[in-house]
C-alpha cells in the first residue's frame, strides 16, 4: 500500500502553528484572479518575482539572520535567500528557480535540496535552478514579464525589481504588477487571519510574562530579552517584527526608542512608568502590540488619569470599527475623546471642538491612529492611487486614509505623551496656548507617555480583537501581582573595567 502524501507545511514543533503551503497557493489564485480581471494585463502574462538577496555584515563574513522579501514569502513561502519565482497568470502554475550552490557547500551548509526537493517543500508545479530561468521562461513564450517596481508609502523606497541574465530578450512591464499584489495583501485570508492571531496570542503572552517579572531595578533590555525568550522559546518566533521599544520613564515620550542611539539601555526606577512596544514574528507574519503600565505594579493617580484616557480612546475606536468607516474619522475620533479626558484631568481648558480645528491634539498623540498590519509591520496598500495624505499635523502621519473593508488588518494605538521639544511649541502657539492649564502640564514633564495598541482585523459587521492583554488598570495591577515573591534575582555587579 502506498503511503499517504505529507501535506508541505511550516512548523516549529508540535506546540507551535503548522502553516500549509495551501495559504501560498491560495495566495497565487487571488493574484491570478484579480490580474485576469485587469484590461492593461494581456493573456499569455507571467509574473517574475526575485526573493531576498543573502548578504554579509559590511566588509566581513557574518551572515545575518536571513529574512525573505516580503512579496515573495507572500506568494511562496520559501524561507531561503537568492530565489527567484514565476507565476502563470493564465494557468495559475508556479515555478521557482533556486539558486545552484556548488558541491563544496554541502560541507558547510548540509545535504543541498534537489530541484524535486524544493518542489515538494513548497509545493509547486516545477522547479529549475537559476541559470535555467531564461531559458524555461522563454520556452513558455510570454507575451510578457510583469515585475514588480512600485513605492512603499511607508518606508519611500521602492521594491526590487527582478533582473537576470537574458530578461533583455523579454517584453517587460514593471508597473502592472504592483498596484495588484498590493491589494491582494490589504485583504487577509482565512489562513492568514490565523497566522496573525497567532503571532498576537504569543506576543500578547510574552507582554504578560515581562508584566509579570518587571521590577524596579532592571535595564530595559533586560525587559526585552524576557520578551524575546518566551516568543521564541514557547512560540518559534525566531524573528520580531520590528526592534523592541522599551521605555521606562521619560523614555516612554521617545516615540521609536530602542534604536542604535538609544538601545534600551536605562536602568528602570521606581514609580517609572514604561511603555513597551514589542512585537513577534511567526514564518514573516507580524504582530505589534504596545503596553504602558508602571514597574512597581501599582498607578499613581496621575499615571491612572492618562492611562485610563488612552484606554478610553482605544476602546471607543474599537466600537466604531467596521466596514465603510473612514480611518480619517477614527483618528479624529481618538483625538477628540483624549481632549475631553485631559479636560477633565485638567491639563486643557476650554472648547473641545475649537481645539481640534487648532490640531492640539497632534501636540499630545503626533502618531497617527494605526497602520496596516501582514507580512510587514507597516504592511503595504495605506496609500493606493487616488488616495492622499491629509497635511495636517497628526494626520500627515497617518500611514493609511482608506474606508475599512473586511479582510483589512490594522493596529489601533492612541496614545498621550508629554515630549518636551512639542509642549515647547504649543506654548509658543497662541492659537493652542489659550486651551493649555501650564501648571498642570508642567508637573507631567518627565512622565513619559501612554500608548495603548492592539492588533485588530475588520470584520463583515465589526471587528475582532486579536491581541489578549490585561488592558484595565485593576486587570493589569492583577497581573503584576502576582509576580510578587518569584520575580528573578537581578544581576550582581560586575565590578568596574579593568583600566589595563
């Protein structure tokens, strides 16, 4: 009797996600639908992808941790760097072209994949190494190549366009492709949504150990590598989707800390509010997830006071949330209940509706609302062809102005801070000033900031919630309880560098 054929799939282990090849060929026949809808796209196409390029750090050996190209996991899967791939539009067939590694590497990198191998590990229709590609291509008479080139509105940089040996022989089109594959990736599938509830479910587990463990006296990164450890060592979550921000303090007021200027390196006091943006990755799929919440376990009244207006922002939008709902209005719609909350708490005076027509609330939340959220953090599709940013503050930062639709993955994370260099310039505004109580602001200098964000995925009459953290300021002190008594032992010192 024969045996039954091993469905391809990606997993970590038998406690981790097991990921079928199925989402990717799925993901092929929603391009090849949505290209043969398209006038400008003529019968006989093939899309022309090149994966991620391995490379060395600088001028030295080291390979850094591979990830692939985005586009291209999203229509392969294929973990391995220097690939490349083709897609039939007309019959849906996939072909991946591999890189041919010479013999020797085997001693270095272990049993090297036959073409049959990789065929079956990706399940695919066919499988040539590299140097075949023109020559399988034109056996195939295209009546075009589409490649991908087009600007990522988050980052400014355009993609990698595929270039080989022989594509000069080929008609060429680079600009069909990418407003089509753009917006198959807007809209998740079901397997995708899975990947993504996922990637929040051990992250959203992660926060909550580093809640549970966080006490004054440690670094930030020592925050981070809790995090890092439980996504990778429970999870399989070798990658994160983005570098961890982890500021304790007036810190928390960095809105991108944790970079090489700054890396997470203060020491944690107490009373220190810490605001804790961290996110994993599962096989390229993202998370982002921030908590804000004080390192002794236990808010002050000030601490409650913005926390509790964040919060309230946060789960108004998640109210709003459905299809046909401007993103524009949502943030507007955060915006506005964070005013009536500093109102109240007594940091602002005044009419609410006035203030947002002078933008004061771009001086407390400069970010915008959320973002598009896949395969990429910023995930792409935020500015599609006929759509503009609104160049206002806060707004011009927002990194999508779309009308939700189902399918459609966003983070949602309203947030308040207090950064020096912007109260500065509202004071100096007479237009904003008026609506400012200067004493009162003046005490929050140093506090940091709140930011509250959850990943969400619109639905057809809502939205579900797929991040599962402690979110009221009860549920969160709770939490941090009952890290009480079996918190690790922080390091001793180390003593000072020897001066020889």
């Amino acid at each position: 009797m024969a045996s039954a054929r091993v469905e391809p799939a990606f997993c970590r282990g038998t406690h981790t996600l097991v990921v079928s090849m199925v989402m990717f060929k799925q993901n092929r026949e929603r391009l090849c639908e949505r290209l043969r809808k398209n006038d400008k796209v003529p019968k006989g196409s093939i899309v022309v992808l090149q994966g991620g390029i391995g490379d060395t750090r600088d001028c030295s050996d080291h390979e850094p941790l591979f990830r692939q190209e985005s586009y291209f996991h999203w229509m392969f899967g294929v973990e391995e760097p220097d690939f490349y791939g083709a897609l039939e539009v007309d019959t849906g067939k996939a072909i991946l072209f591999p890189p041919k590694l010479p013999d020797a590497y085997a001693v270095w990198m272990g049993r090297l994949l036959s073409e049959e191998d990789f065929k079956t590990r990706y399940d695919v229709d066919e499988v040539h190494f590299l140097p075949e590609i023109a020559k399988v291509l034109k056996e195939k008479s295209p009546s075009v190549l589409l490649t991908l080139r087009g600007l990522n509105t988050d980052s400014g940089k355009y993609c990698r366009e595929a270039a080989f040996d022989g594509i000069s022989e080929f008609s060429v089109n680079n600009e069909l492709l990418h407003p089509d594959i753009s917006e198959c990736r807007v809209f998740k599938s079901d397997m995708e949504l899975e990947m993504l509830r996922y990637t929040n479910r051990i992250s959203s587990e992660a926060h909550k150990e580093v809640m549970r463990n966080v006490q004054p006296g440690m670094y930030e990164y020592q925050m981070e590598s809790m995090f890092r450890h439980y996504c990778y060592f429970q999870g399989g979550l070798r990658n994160l989707s983005y570098t961890c921000i982890c500021g304790s303090g007036e810190n928390g007021a960095v809105l991108h800390y944790g970079h090489a200027g700054a890396p997470n390196a203060k020491q944690v006091n107490d009373g220190d509010m810490c605001l804790l943006d961290m996110g994993g990755e599962y096989y390229c799929y993202a998370s982002d997830i921030t908590c804000s919440y004080p390192c002794n376990g236990k808010f002050t009244e000030k601490q409650k006071g913005i926390y509790k207006a964040v919060l309230k922002a946060n789960r108004a939008v998640m109210d709003a949330v459905k299809p046909g709902v401007s993103w524009v209005d949502m943030h507007k719609l955060a915006e506005k209940v964070q005013l009536e909350e500093l109102v109240k708490l007594g940091l602002l005076q005044g009419d609410v509706d006035e203030m947002m027509k002078v933008r004061l609330g771009a001086v407390f939340m400069p970010h915008g609302l959320g973002h598009f959220m896949g395969i990429d953090t910023h995930d792409v599709g935020g500015y599609p062809e006929g759509t503009e940013r609104v160049d206002v503050p806060g707004l011009r930062s927002l990194r999508t102005v779309r009308t939700l639709e189902n399918r459609m993955v966003l983070t949602i994370e309203p947030g308040i801070y207090f950064i020096d260099t912007l109260l500065d310039q509202a004071y100096a505004n007479p237009d904003q000033s008026r609506f400012m109580c200067r004493e009162v602001i003046e005490t929050y200098r140093g506090f940091g900031g709140v930011r509250i964000e959850d990943d969400i995925a619109v639905t057809e009459n809502g939205m579900e919630l797929l991040t599962v953290v402690p979110r009221t300021v009860e549920e969160i002190e709770e939490l941090m309880a009952e890290g009480e008594g079996r918190r690790a032992e922080l390091p001793q010192t180390a003593g000072k560098q020897s001066a020889k």
